[in-house]
C-alpha cells in the first residue's frame, strides 16, 4: 500500500489493476436498477475523487451508460470495478476491489426507493430516494 491513503485495487482475475484515493473511508450503496444489473447486486462504492490511476488499460472494458456517465469492468472476468461521472472526471469506485478493505463503513444508501423487498441492510445510514440524489448532486438528470 502506498502512503496518504491510496489503495491498491484489482478485479477478480488480476487483468486489471488500479490505484485509487477515498476522499473517506465511507461507503454508499446504490439500489438502483442499473447498479444491480451491472454488479448483480447492490453497487457498495467509495468516492475517489478523479484519483484512478489504472495500470493496464488493454483490458479495461468501458460502457457508456448514459449521457454523462460510464460503468469500467474487467474485460476478461467481468468485474465491476468502477462508476465514472465523464465531465467532472469523478470516480465512485467498488468497495470490493480494493485489496485491502479495513476502516470503511456503509453510511449511506441511495435509491433506497428502487431497493427491491427481498433484502435489506440492518446498518444505519443515511437514506435518499432517486429523486433526492439528483437534486442533490445531479441538478434533476434522469438516472443512469
Ligand atoms: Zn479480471
Ligand atoms: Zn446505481
């Protein structure tokens, strides 16, 4: 592990590696119909600023989700690995790449009102509904 809190990262098979910063060691799951698609499951993702330093791009796949975001996986084991806002060059990284996981803490969930029935976190955390992350952060864009 490098100094001032960068974390090394990786996917499952080791194709992918990337450096990456927490601005905090807090996590924010996202419920949202796409992050489930994409992670099969709930998105568990640390904000890393615009610091991602990936080691090896060749087998860096990029999806372009939306009009100004796009979702980076593993091309050859298909991890998710990281959500990118395109403009603002801010990257929500998954909690699950880091190699090491100590000190983070689930404190917020988003989309809470696109969560499905069949399970739920027992953490308290802060809860926002779609509608109430975008008009805090996204000026009232539709999802994606
Ligand atoms: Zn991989
Ligand atoms: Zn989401």
């Amino acid at each position: 592990m490098a100094e001032s809190g960068t974390r090394s990262a990786s996917c499952l098979c080791g194709a992918v590696r990337f450096a990456a910063t927490p601005k905090d060691p807090e996590i924010s799951a996202c419920h949202c119909s796409m992050c489930r698609k994409w992670t099969a499951g709930p998105f568990l993702a640390v904000d890393c600023g615009s610091s991602v330093k990936v080691e090896n791009k060749a087998n860096l796949g990029v999806y372009r989700s939306s009009a100004w975001a796009e979702r980076c996986f593993c091309r050859q084991c298909g991890s998710a690995l990281f959500y990118r806002l395109i403009e603002s060059d801010l990257y929500f990284v998954s909690v699950e790449a880091f190699d090491e996981r100590g000190g983070f803490q689930l404190t917020t969930q988003v989309f809470i009102d696109d969560k499905p029935p069949y399970y739920a976190f027992a953490n308290a955390t802060t809860n926002m509904t779609g509608a109430e992350v975008f008009a805090a952060f996204m000026g009232g864009q539709a999802k994606g």
